[in-house]
C-alpha cells in the first residue's frame, strides 16, 4: 500500500482546515472566515482499499507579535521536517502581492521532497487571475505540481489524493482504519468552542482567548464537560459573557449542538469565564492551554 505523511502549508484562510476535513470526510479543524483560526499542526488520516495518506493542517504564516504567534509558526514550519510531500495551498482568488508572499515562497524554495502548489477556491477566481498566478508560483516552483481545487465544493479533490499517491512510498499503515485524527476528544472539544467565539464575537476577542476541558464525566446517558474560556482583560470577559449572560449562552448552546453530532450522544456543557493577563505571551499559560510542542 501507499502511505505516507503530507503537510498542508500556507497564509492565513487559504482554506487549508476546509480542505482536511473534506479529504478526511470529517470536522478535526475548525472553520471560520476569520484568519489565524487554526492555531495547532493536526493530523488527519484519509484511508482507502490501497493507500493511508497522514494529512498536517497547519496554523497559517503570519508576522509574530506574541509568544503564540511564535509558537503557531513553529508548528507551521515544524511540520515539514521528515515529511513525504508538501502542498502549498494558495487562495487562487487573490493577486500575488510581493511584498505580503515572496518571504514564504523563498522559505520554500529548498524543500526536497514532492511540492504541489495547490490553487484553491477556484469557483472565486477568473482565468486571467489564476494564469497569472501559475506563471509567478513556477518561477519559484519550477519542479512543481501545480493542481486546482475547490475544498469547499470537493471540487477535483479525488484528483489531488491520486497525484499525491503517485509520489508516495510504498509502506504500512501508521494507525487505525477508523481513525481520523491525531488529537483527542478533549482537544476537538475545545477547538469547537473556540470556532463559535471566533463566529460570534468582536475580531480581537476571540483571538485573545484560549479553552480548555477541565473535566468530563458521565452521568446516566448525558456526557457532562466541564470548559474554561482564558482572556487577557475583564472587559473581554464582559463581552464573552454577553448581557445577561447571552453571549455565553449562545456560544455554548452551538458548541453542544456541533458536540453532540460528532460524539452522536447528549451533551450537557458548561462553560466558565476567567482572565489572565497577557496569557498569550507566558510560556507556563501556553503549555496549560495545549500550545506546546511536547504532545
């Protein structure tokens, strides 16, 4: 069989979370039109009759302010160390800006395994556009492969998985056939939440925030889970909340709701509220919140 392990590297909301989860037919990555949504590498396994293919959803790159963002382009640039191929996803709706894309593509020149450069959201590209594009991606790219998807539609995506088995070795299976992700439950969970804040609340809130499953225990049929929502200021806190606690109500009602379709069980979710300042930039609160490269 085919197997082996594949990186999905690029900018901010190319569209690489969408693109795991429809080649895994599962959610493992959060989704949210907003940038800097993903904030760990997560693994996603597609299985079929001859080959297991480990996909890496990566943060998106973005010029660091704060430990996190270190941290977030570590994981970026970490998941291409022993690994069998790499795409470059590429958001084929905008124009190549030098000034904003040639640090990443030089960082990629040297890359000696296979390189696809993957141009998604073609649905929402013309072809004066995308032409542009594919001439300037191979002047840094020469050697690469160059494919057009659309993960949202599951446009060409079958085509993709067969260029990219054609590069890989011959090998073994690296986990279980009905295993989708590296990442526990506890993790996703999390994640889910954090994706409602992201959809719900002001740009800057949400990505000062953090979650975390403290507990989760069951009683009769209900799975009881017990989350903490970390930001850095009270005032973030007061709009989490919301008035009379709205907001956190309607967070927490759509994260159960998304809980309870994945775990196919009922859910009863509570989530607390507690500041700490500058989180963000404190190695001890990054690796409490999971943002460590020990697993």
């Amino acid at each position: 069989m085919k197997s082996g392990f594949v990186s999905i590297i690029g900018k901010t909301n190319a569209g690489k979370s969408t693109l795991i989860n429809t080649i895994v037919d599962s959610k493992i990555s959060i989704i949210t039109p907003k940038p800097q949504t993903t904030r760990n590498a997560i693994q996603g396994v597609y299985n079929d009759e001859d080959s297991q293919i480990v996909f890496i959803d990566t943060p998106g790159i973005l010029s660091p302010h704060q430990k996190l963002d270190e941290y977030m382009n570590k994981q970026a640039y970490g998941s291409l160390s022993g690994i069998d191929a790499v795409i470059l996803l590429v958001d084929a709706g905008n124009p190549y800006n030098e000034e904003k894309d040639r640090d990443l593509l030089e960082s990629l020149k040297n890359i000696a395994c296979p390189f696809f450069v993957v141009f998604n959201k073609i649905d929402l590209t013309n072809i004066y556009l995308i032409e542009g594009l594919k001439k300037k991606y191979l002047e840094f790219f020469p050697k690469a492969k160059i494919i057009e998807i659309s993960a949202i539609r599951n446009a060409n995506i079958d085509g993709l998985i067969k260029e990219i088995k054609e590069v890989l070795p011959d090998g073994f299976a690296f986990y279980p056939d009905d295993m989708k992700s590296d990442h526990p439950m506890s993790f996703l969970i999390s994640e889910i939440v954090r994706e409602k804040m992201l959809l719900y609340l002001e740009e800057e809130v949400p990505h000062s925030a953090a979650v975390k499953v403290e507990k989760m225990e069951k009683i009769n049929d209900t799975l009881h889970i017990y989350t903490t929502i970390v930001c850095e200021k009270d005032s973030q806190k007061g709009i989490i909340i919301g008035s009379q606690g709205r907001m956190i109500k309607k967070i927490g009602s759509a994260a159960r709701k998304d809980i309870e379709k994945i775990m196919n069980r009922k859910i009863n979710l509570k989530t607390f509220v507690r500041v700490e300042n500058k989180w963000r930039n404190s190695t001890n609160y990054l690796k409490e919140f999971g943002y460590t490269e020990d697993k």
